[in-house]
C-alpha cells in the first residue's frame, strides 16, 4: 500500500432526511409562515401601487427624481412579488437538487 493511500479519509454519510411528523408544531409552523407569505404579498401590492403613483406623479409634474425612484420601487416590488410567489417552488426545487448531491 502506497503512504498517500494511508492518508485518505473517507466521507461519513450520516443518513439524515426530512421528514414530517418529528416535532410537534410542524402544521402551526406552516401555517405562520403562509402567512407571513401572505402579508408580504399584500404589502407589495401596496408598495408597487405607491410606487406606479409616485412614477406617475414624477413624469406629469418633471420631477425626474421622483420618476427614478417611481420606476425603481415598481422593479424592486415587481421583483419582491416574484420571489414571494416561487419562494416555495424555489426551495423545493434547490432541496431536490441537494438532494441528489453524493
């Protein structure tokens, strides 16, 4: 046997999956966090309503500062809305990915 050979380490696969059903409180949790999914949603609807309104505002009155920060609260809220709406499909999607890693 070579002296490099004697110096390899082999991984410990720990054996460890989730699993539903180990602690109690699992259905309460999920509930809060929808709704905290929830409240954010509700909030960046309000937040690109403001925004679109402060965009407007900016165009009609040559408030070019204004406008700026308009459009950029409408990407920002448009981009909050998306990550809020895939939150769930994007964590279930990298977690089936971890998953497969060996």
């Amino acid at each position: 046997m070579s002296p490099l050979a004697e110096h390899v380490l082999i991984a410990f696969d720990p054996g460890i999956t989730p699993s539903g059903g180990g602690l109690p409180g699992l259905a309460v949790l999920k509930n809060v966090v929808s709704s905290i999914n929830l409240f954010g949603i509700i909030a960046v609807v309000g937040a690109l309503a403001v925004s679109l309104a402060v965009w407007a505002w900016g165009h009609h009155s040559g408030g070019h500062q204004a406008e700026a920060n308009g459009k950029k609260g409408a990407v920002v809220a448009a981009g909050a809305a998306l990550g809020l709406g895939a939150a769930n499909g994007i964590v279930a999607f990298f977690s089936a990915l971890g998953s497969q890693v060996q």
